[in-house]
C-alpha cells in the first residue's frame, strides 16, 4: 500500500466519517476531499457513486472505485485488515459482524437520517407523527444494541474485541444529542450498557483523532 485513497466526504454528514474512522483505524493513509451537497450530482462524485452521495472512495492502489460506507468498510478491511484487528475470519463471529453493519445500515443510519430530514428539512414543518415514529425507532434501535450487549454480558457487540462492526455506529451515535436534545440524556440514562459502548468506542485513539479532524474541518 503506497498511494493514499481517496475519500469523498462531506464535513456536516455523519456516513462518511464513518469509513474515516476505519481508513484511521487501519493506518491507512489516505485523501479527503469535501464535496458540497450541490455539487455531489456532478462529477467527479457522480462518476464513483451513481447514486451521488458520499462516502465514495478511489482506491488506487486497487483501482477499486466505490460507494455506501457499508460496503466500503468492509472492502478496506477485507482488502487491508491482514491481521484482523477489526474483524474475525471464523464462524460464526464473521457472519455476525456482517448481522450488526446491515443493521446499523438499515437500522440506524436511514432512521437517524430520517428523524433529522422530518425535524429540519421536510417542506411541511411540526409533522409529529413522522418526527415522533423517527424519534422512537432511535430509542428503540439503541434499546436493541443495549438489550444484546447486557445479554451477551460482552463489551462489544461480537466476540471480545471492537471490530468494524461496533465502529460503523459511533457517527450517527455521535448525533444523539443533535437529534434528541433533552432526549438524549435520557435515553442514556436508561440505556446505560449502550452507553458505556458508545463511551468505550468514543474513547480509541483513532475515533478521538477523526472527532478533531471534523471539528478542525468544520471551524474551516
Ligand atoms: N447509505 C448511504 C447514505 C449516504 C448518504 O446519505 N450520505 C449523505 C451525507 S451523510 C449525503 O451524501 N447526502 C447528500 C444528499 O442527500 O444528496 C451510505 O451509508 O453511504
């Protein structure tokens, strides 16, 4: 690995500083390149990603080109994750990570995502059901994580050690409180196993140093 990949981020979306946390995590070097809202139906965004959304990565190491942060995760971890630091190769732990990154996929990036579109950008203002249902599937998808994690008695969501799979939730859980407000605190305090996971994740070095380098980016 020699050349940094490329990554089409944007500093305000969560989904993007997802595959950061990983590219960081893996020490891979890589490129970050900022794409406004208006400007992600164009190229060079469009040309990587046909749905014109970030994250998108170019990897040319590879000449792999691709999108949804989902997929990108674990295209870097198969590709460079040679020690499985951040995943496991034997069943059924491998199977399970993939469980958990199509439920924070499907399960909490669409349903945070929606809660904030209801909230501040839907064309009709106070519609309470939808921002009630997106509010309450946040609860209740963090009531999911909170209730395994106390079964399994684990600190992390498969097997004894962080993975991939624990990291592609700490973005969107980083937008509780923007999402919430007061709600926030108190979904913490009744889901205290969750929060104690979200603190363990917060905590790593590499997800320290990508919070700084969004809140550098963000000052810019
Ligand atoms: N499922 C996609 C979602 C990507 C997504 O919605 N990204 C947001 C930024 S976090 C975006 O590009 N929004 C631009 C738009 O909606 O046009 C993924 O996880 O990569």
């Amino acid at each position: 690995m020699s050349k940094p990949i490329i990554l089409y981020s944007h500093k305000g979306g969560p989904n993007p500083w997802k595959v950061a946390i990983i590219l960081e995590e893996l020490g891979l070097p890589y490129e970050t390149k900022f794409v406004e809202f208006q400007d992600m139906k164009e190229g060079p965004l469009i040309d990587v990603n046909p749905n014109g959304r970030v994250p998108a990565i170019e990897d040319p190491n590879t000449g792999v080109a691709m999108f949804e942060s989902g997929a990108i995760v674990e295209y870097l971890v198969e590709t460079y994750d040679k020690s499985n630091n951040l995943t496991y190769t034997s069943s059924p732990e491998k199977y399970l990570l993939k469980s958990w990154l199509h439920f924070q996929m499907s399960g909490q990036g669409p349903y945070f995502g929606q809660k904030a579109w209801f909230e501040l950008y839907h064309p009709e203002k106070n519609l309470k059901s939808a921002i009630d249902r997106y509010a309450n599937e946040i609860r209740r998808v963090l009531g999911v994580v909170d209730a395994h994690l106390k079964k399994q008695g684990t600190e992390y969501l498969v097997g004894d050690k962080c993975t991939y799979a624990d990291l592609a939730w700490v973005p969107w859980d980083m937008a509780l409180q923007f999402l919430l407000g007061e709600g926030a605190k108190k979904v913490e305090e009744e889901l205290p196993t969750y929060k104690a996971w979200h603190d363990r994740l917060m905590a790593r070095p590499a997800v320290q140093k990508i919070v700084e380098e969004r809140t550098k980016a963000n000052s810019q």
